[in-house]
C-alpha cells in the first residue's frame, strides 16, 4: 500500500522532481527531500545516497544524467509507475521511483542497487 502524505510535493513532469532534487542538495536537506518519499531510505543508506545526488549535481547535473542529456521530458501517460535512474556509473547505481496517485506523480523511493 502506498503512503499517501498529501503534504507531500506532486510533480507534473520528471524535470520538476529533478528540480526538487536539486534544491534538497543546494540547501543540503536530505530530510526535505527524504520526507517527500513514501518510503524513505534507512538509516544507513540516506547519507550516502545524498551525497551521490549531490555530487552528481556538481559533475554533471542531475537534470543530464537522470533526464538523459534531455531525452525525457513527460511521464508516460497510462503507467502508474515510472523510474529514472539506473544501473550505470553515470547515475551512480541511483534510482529515483516515482507512484501516480489520482494523477499526481510523487517521489516513491530513492534507492541504490549494489
């Protein structure tokens, strides 16, 4: 079941999550960006995976590397479910899930596969 927290910020595209993203680590404030996922890392993982979204950010960019250089730029509009990220060193192993709930997109997890 999902944890729907209305407080919670919705997306309309997947370059307003990235934005988001990208403010949480301007302002260095995991818990921001933690809190706007239904289901937050553990303990063990929020630090680190913060400080990949942030070095990202600072190599990169997270909109070039998670939007693929600008080839996403919509949610697809019959899934209920969506992921960026992905299994290369670019993204860093990063995966950002994201839920549409009464269509409103929201951060569903951010997580690291090993």
């Amino acid at each position: 079941m999902t944890n729907v927290n209305t407080s919670r910020p919705a997306f309309s595209t997947p370059l307003e999550v990235i934005t988001f993203i990208k403010q949480c680590c301007e302002l260095n404030d995991a818990t921001r960006l933690y809190d706007a996922c239904s289901y937050p890392p553990d303990d063990f993982w929020r630090e680190h995976l913060f400080a990949d979204l942030c070095a990202i950010e600072v190599s990169e960019t997270l909109a070039k590397i998670f939007l693929r250089d600008g080839q996403i730029t919509a949610f697809p509009a019959d899934v209920a479910a969506f992921k960026l990220g992905g299994h290369d060193q670019r993204t860093r192993h990063l995966h950002i899930d994201l839920e549409q709930v009464m269509g409103h997109w929201y951060l569903q997890k951010i997580w690291k596969c090993r």
